[in-house]
C-alpha cells in the first residue's frame, strides 16, 4: 500500500513520468494540472509527479480503449483562455 511499484515497461514508466514533469512545470491550465497541484501541496512534488504519471497513463489508457478525444476541461466546465 502506497508504494510504486517497478513492474511494466521501463521505457514507458520513464515516458510517462517524463510527460509529468513537463505537464506540473509547462502545461497550461488544465483539470490535470489542477489535480496534480493539489497532490503537490498535501504530498510533496515527487509524488505528485508520479501520482499524475500514473493518472495519465490511466487517461490515455481510457481514450485508446473508448477511441475517445482527450478534453481539457472536464463535463460541464470551461476552458481557461
């Protein structure tokens, strides 16, 4: 419980935290972001960091599946300009 775990591909464990990184420190506003930053302050940047990997492969596992958009605001929200 809690821990990370090393299983799976290297490469993409290392893309994915990789796309992280950039997305806490680039990313324009986005319910990602938000989240990750709220996990930033309770947790430590670190663990935000993999936490939103994780999320991400997660989102991009759902829209390979669905074969749906990726939509930067979530139902019912608006995008920041």
């Amino acid at each position: 419980m809690g821990h990370i775990t090393k299983a799976g591909d290297a490469t993409l464990r290392t893309v994915l935290f990789n796309a992280a990184t950039v997305m806490m420190r680039r990313a324009g506003p986005c319910w990602l972001k938000a989240w990750s930053l709220q996990v930033a302050r309770r947790r430590g940047q670190k663990r935000a960091t993999v936490a939103l990997a994780r999320r991400i492969g997660v989102v991009l596992h759902r829209m390979w599946m669905d074969g749906t958009d990726f939509r930067m605001a979530r139902d019912g929200e608006a995008v920041a300009a």
